[in-house]
C-alpha cells in the first residue's frame, strides 16, 4: 500500500561490528562491518514499505563517516539532516549467541558525533514541516544531556507542526543511570503520542507492572500486559500504548507476540513460533516500522498489530539490523504462509 506520509526519526548512527559463525569475541580474528542505528533501523522498514523517511543525526566528516552516509542511502533513507560533525561514530560489538548461550553486547558510544550536537545546530521547524510522524528511542537522551535537550526540543516543535509523536523506550542501563531514565523519559513523556515497550522497561522506568505476574517465570500473562498497557495510558494520556511480548526460551528460540491499548480496546497479535533465529538485532524496531506504517496507512487496529507481528518474526530471519522483508512477504505471513517454502 503505497502513501504520500513522510516520518522522521532521530537518533545516533553507529557501527557494528559482528562475530561470525556464532564465534565468541575472544577468539575472533576477522568482524563484519554494518552500520545502523535503533532509529535507522525504524526508518528503513518504512522506506521498505513504500513511505519516505528521513533521519536526523551526526557523523564524522571522515572516510568512517562516509560510509555510513552510503549505508543509509542504500536502502532509501533520506540523510538531508545528518550533520557532518564530531571526531567519531559510536561503535558496537555484537556477539551472536546460540542455544542456552545468550547474545553479547559491547558499546564503545562515548563523545560520538551526535553527542556533539547543541541546541541552534538544527532547525526543528524546518524538519517537521510537511512530515506526518516522529519517531524517537529512550537511547537517544541518554547518550547525552545536550542530546536529552534536542530530544525534547524535536518533541515539542513536532507537536507544534501537528506530527504523531512516538517513543521507544529502549532503556539501557549501560548508557545512563536509572534515576537519570527515570526523570528524562517521565518528562519526554508530556509530547509522546504512542509508547512501545515490554513490562520490563516500564516497570524499571516508570514504576508500572502487571498485577500478579511474575516475567521471571518465562510466563507472559494476557492480563498482566493489557494491565501494564491501562496504566501507561491513563498516566500519560497516551493515544497507544504498543507493548512486544517475547518469551526466550533459549538464544535460537523464541515466542513472538504484540499487542496495544488505545483507551478503549485492547488489540493482540497472533503469537509466532521462531526456531531458528537468524539476528534478534532490530526485532523491536521492525515492530515499531510495522505499526508507524499500519496507523500511516489507515490500517484498523487489529490488522496494525498483526502487520507488526508478522513483520518483526520476519526480521528475526535477516542478518544484520534492518528490516528488509518486503511489503508483500509480511501480507503473506500475516495471512498464513509462513512455511518458508521456496518462491519460484
């Protein structure tokens, strides 16, 4: 379903820098170079999908730079507002774990091109104007308190220009203190339109968790979700609370699900069996992607989560970050064929 609606999305652009054939960090001596970023990755399953999509960020002025530059525009997204700036780029270490051994993650982020960004360095009026969504994650205000000011001015002048306002709240202990989460996302909080999360996250952050139940248990409750997604809501007069379910039951084997809350009526995803996980790297961004373009496109609520689901189960068969299923390939698993036969 093609459409005129224009996103934008803000946040770092990074490296990444991949072990091969499941091997460990320690005993590598060769790594994959990819670039991406949370954001990115939103904005490229939009670009996939036929809408257009431009990201705000900084890279270096540097051959490093460059590359990264040529890795957005690969896939369609639009880089009129990524600054040349800044001495580096962030970098991160994946390590791809399997079975019972889980994936590791190391982040070299520290004095990267965005954190260098100030207030008067972009022009957020010029930015929103036109577009129709704001998409940010709770990893962009913590790279730096310059960055968390820009975050909020982006937020509130996409308010001004009438965008739909949504956040990811991707906390990430290793990038800020959890007093620190706590005060800038409940303060981001007062011009965001729709929140992805998992109970997880909302109940570090904000305090909100299912009545009786227990995620340690490696049991998700229905209940307990549509609970979490109520309080949300009600206490940031959210229009959606949107809220992924996954239940690991080893690094290669997972459970997938979604569902959201719009104040009135709860929406839930069929759950999806993934055996064999190829990259869980993007997983969420790619529900994000799918429901940013499900609400854009005038989809009704319930097909919205379904197209999500289908299209985040999907990423996790990819390599890489991006989300590069087509917009037929997800039709297709969100109306069954799912048995991965081959296409001729």
């Amino acid at each position: 379903m093609k459409s005129d609606k224009k996103a934008v999305v803000f946040g770092e652009l990074m490296m990444r820098l991949a072990t091969k054939r499941y091997e460990r960090l320690v005993q590598a001596h060769e790594l994959e170079v990819d670039y991406t970023g949370a954001e990115a990755n939103v904005g490229v399953s939009l670009v996939n999908y036929g809408l257009q999509s431009y990201i705000v960020s900084a890279v270096p002025d540097s051959p490093v730079g460059q590359a990264c530059i040529n890795a957005m525009r690969q896939y369609g997204l639009n880089i009129d507002y990524v600054k040349r700036m800044g001495r580096r780029l962030g970098i991160y270490f994946v390590e791809t774990g399997a079975a019972q051994r889980p994936s590791l993650f190391l982040y070299n982020r520290k004095g990267s091109a965005i954190t260098e960004l100030k207030r008067g360095d972009l022009d957020w009026d010029e930015v929103m104007q036109g577009k129709d969504w704001f998409h940010f994650t709770g990893i962009t205000p913590a790279l730096a308190d310059s960055v968390a000011e820009l975050t909020q001015d982006a937020c509130v002048a996409a308010r001004r220009h009438g965008l739909t306002v949504s956040c990811d709240l991707n906390f990430r202990s290793k990038l800020w203190p959890l007093t620190k989460a706590q005060k800038a996302m409940t303060g981001l909080m007062e011009n965001v339109d729709v929140l992805f999360t998992n109970e997880e996250e909302a109940s570090k952050v904000f305090g909100i968790s299912a009545r009786d139940t227990d995620i340690s248990s490696g049991k998700l409750s229905e209940e307990g979700y549509d609970d979490v997604a109520r309080q949300l809501v009600d206490r940031f007069h959210l229009r959606y609370a949107v809220i992924t379910l996954r239940e690991s039951l080893s690094a290669s084997v997972n459970n997938w699900s979604g569902m959201f809350y719009d104040g009135k009526e709860f929406y839930h995803s069929r759950k999806y069996h993934i055996d064999h996980i190829v990259d869980r790297v993007g997983g969420g961004d790619a529900f994000s992607g799918g429901f940013i373009y499900g609400i854009l496109t005038g989809m009704d609520p319930q097909e919205t989560v379904e197209f999500a689901a289908a299209a985040s189960c999907l990423k996790h068969t990819i390599q890489r970050d991006f989300n590069l299923a087509t917009l037929d390939e997800v039709v297709a698993l969100m109306q069954g064929e799912g048995s991965g036969r081959i296409q001729r």
